[in-house]
C-alpha cells in the first residue's frame, strides 16, 4: 500500500461525498421556494438511507465474484464489509480494501441523488426513500458490477468507463425518465409560471459540484499519480470548455448570457468527461467539453418535444451528456494514457455498453417506480402540491419574515 496514495482516496471520498450537498443547493435553487427544503431533503436522505444499504449488501453485490457466470451482479460474500480491514488483501490496489468501499459509497450515494431533480415538487418523500433505498441495491450494485466489479459490460461488451459515466450519469437518467413517465407532470406545467427561486444557491452548488468532481475524477485513479493528474486537468479543462460553449450558443440563440446557463454548461461537461476522463488528452476534453456544451443546450428541448415533465432536466445534462461523454471516449481514448486506444471497435463497444445501460436501467426502474406507485403511491395528493411540500411533508419553511 501507499500512504500517498491513501490520503488521496481519503480526500477524494470526503469530496465525493460534499457533492450531495453541493448538488442538493443545485437543485434546490432552481425549484420553488414552497417546494426547497423537500428538494434538499431528496438529496440528503440518499447519505443515510444509501450508506445503510450499501454497507449491508450493496457493496458485496457490486465488487464480490460473480454469481452464475452471467456477470450481472456479486454474490453476497462481502455482505455487511465483514471481510474488508486496512490492508488490501481482498482488492490489492494502493489503499486499504474499507477505504475503496468507502470510495465507491459516495458514487453510490449521489447516484440516486442526480434522479431527485427530475422528480422535484411533486414526489412523497415515504415513496422516494423506499425508491432509494431499493434502487441502489438492485440496479446501481449490479451496473457497479457490470462496469467496475469485472462483469457483463467490462468483460463481454469491453466498453470502458472511468468514473461513472455508464454507471452514474447514464443510468441516472435512464431512470429518471422511467420515473417521471410513471409519476406524470406537474400541476399546472405551461399554464402557470414555474420559476427558478434562487439562482444565487445554485450557482454555489454548482460551484461545489465542481470541486468535488476533482475528487471524483482523479479519485477513481484510486492513486495518487500520473494518471490522476491526467484525470485533475481533463476535469477542468472539459467544464471550463462546455460552460463556456453553452454561454455562447445561449447568446447566439437568445442575446443574452444567463448565469444559471453558465452553471448548467459546467455541469454537462464535468458529465461528459467523467467517463474519459483517465483516458483521453486535455486536447481531447476541449472537444468533449465543446459537445456537451452545445448538445446538451438543445437537448433541453426533448421534453417539450416528447410532453414528459423532466422538473431540473436530468435527462438532458446527465443522459446526453454521459452519452456524449461515453460516445467520444471510444473515438478519442489515448493508448499511452488509459491503456486503451480509441477505434472503430471500441466506439462499437461503448455505443453497446450504452444501449445495455438504457435498457437495464429504465426497465428495472419503471418496474419499480409502478409497484411503488400500486402500494404506497409516488405522488403527492394535490392540495399538498399546491401548498408546497415543505410544509405539507415536513412541517418547514425555508423562508420566514420576521414578524
């Protein structure tokens, strides 16, 4: 082991795991003021509920050996991390085996985290904490086996993804929109004004998001070296890139720049290089940041085309932008960097990992958010939709006036 590489992966997990807060004010600015403290309480529920299942089970089911040979999902050997102590004998990487499972918790937290902004202002908090809850045991471990516990997409289909990019961001969206089919619009959604309340929070936790994903990214190098250098500027060079481009093309479409654009362009390019980026040059992040900047812009138009009520838009930063991420890393991986070299067989390879993605995690997930929604229900009644859910479900208001 190496104690330089340690502290990194300590650093890195604490990072991580700020980006739920950080995502939580994201959101949270962008919903109603009747409706933050639900949004922020969606996101922060994920660091307990998530924790508990991933602890018990889902670790073991994402990084233990195989079960029937069909590279879906672990066995349960690992269950309840009674095997795992500071050495590495079980994962043999640079740091002890209990700080990689920490590691991979936080990517297991913020996983279901990112589909709160596509249910916002309209979703019982008893339905989301159960829908977390066994979500993140029977699709998220088993995506986390496919791609990095050494199944069905990394061995079979060969598709590679370096921090999440299949396994987080793709997936999230996939089953973002599952849900929201499921749960329906909003009340009143192109009738009546539905305004962002605070930009000012979620330009700071887009803020946070940024720094967090240095931890994120370079993290997943799981050592402090080269290799997570590479991954530190192919970050920052990607959201730099793509926050600018959206910038631009919202003035070329619309005349003026607006900080909550500028914010979202960061966003879908910190997205779009998580996959590539340990495999791809800073030169290759200018172009991968220039596609998610401008594809993810015109690809908030889906919803109003296909009339499905995607509150935050998850399905147009995290779905696209992972696709475009996933996508141009088969064209643009670097040998010498990552190991692997981008060709025509490799494109092959991720557009494959990519559709397997859709398909696994929309599937389970309306399955799931259906029998959810034919026992306890999904949404909210409307008297509470209408008075907001922070006093109907939490008894809180973010907002008081002095009296």
């Amino acid at each position: 082991m190496d104690s330089g590489a340690t502290a990194w992966i300590l650093t890195s997990s604490a990072l991580v795991l700020f980006m739920t807060p950080g995502l939580a004010l994201f959101y949270g600015g962008m919903v109603r003021s009747k409706n933050v403290l639900a949004m922020l309480m969606k996101n922060y529920i994920a660091m307990g509920v998530v924790t508990i299942t991933w602890i018990t089970v889902g670790f073991s089911l994402a990084f233990s050996g195989d079960v029937g040979g069909l590279g879906l999902f672990g066995n349960l050997d690992l269950w309840g991390v009674r095997e795992l102590d500071l050495t590495n004998a079980v994962f043999g990487y640079q740091v002890p085996d209990l700080l990689f499972m920490a590691f991979q918790m936080m990517f297991a937290i913020i996983t279901p985290a990112l589909i709160a902004g596509a249910v916002a202002e309209r979703m019982k908090f008893s339905a989301w904490v159960v829908f977390i809850a066994i979500w993140s045991v029977i699709v998220y471990a088993p995506m986390a086996h496919m791609v990095w516990g050494g199944g069905f997409i990394a061995s079979d289909i060969g598709a590679i993804d370096f921090a999440g990019g299949l396994v987080v961001h793709i997936n999230a969206g996939a089953a973002a929109l599952a849900l929201i089919l499921v749960l329906g619009p909003r009340i009143g959604l192109g009738r009546d004004s539905i305004r962002a309340h605070s930009l000012p929070l979620t330009i700071l936790g887009a803020g946070i998001l940024w720094v967090g994903w240095f931890g994120f990214n370079s993290g997943s190098a799981l050592g402090a070296d080269g290799g997570a250098s590479n991954a530190f500027v192919t970050t920052q060079v990607a959201a730099a890139v793509a926050a600018t481009t959206w910038m631009i093309v919202e003035i070329v479409k619309n005349g003026k720049p607006t900080s909550l654009g500028f914010a979202c362009g960061a966003v879908a390019g910190l997205v779009a290089i998580t996959p590539a980026a340990g495999f791809v040059t800073p030169l290759s992040a200018i172009i991968i940041g220039i596609a998610a900047g401008g594809i993810c812009f015109y690809a908030m138009q889906l919803k109003s085309l296909f009339k499905f009520d995607d509150s935050l838009d998850v399905v147009a930063v995290h779905l696209v932008g992972g696709i475009i991420g996933a996508l141009l890393l088969g064209i643009l991986a670097d040998e010498a960097i990552g190991g692997v070299a981008g060709n025509a067989e490799q494109l092959l390879r991720q557009a494959g990992s990519i559709v397997f993605t859709l398909v696994f995690s929309f599937v389970l997930t309306y399955i799931l958010a259906k029998v959810i929604d034919a026992t306890i229900g999904l949404r909210v009644d409307e008297a509470d939709e209408q008075q907001g859910l922070d006093l109907a479900l939490h008894g809180e208001q973010a907002y008081v006036l002095a009296e």
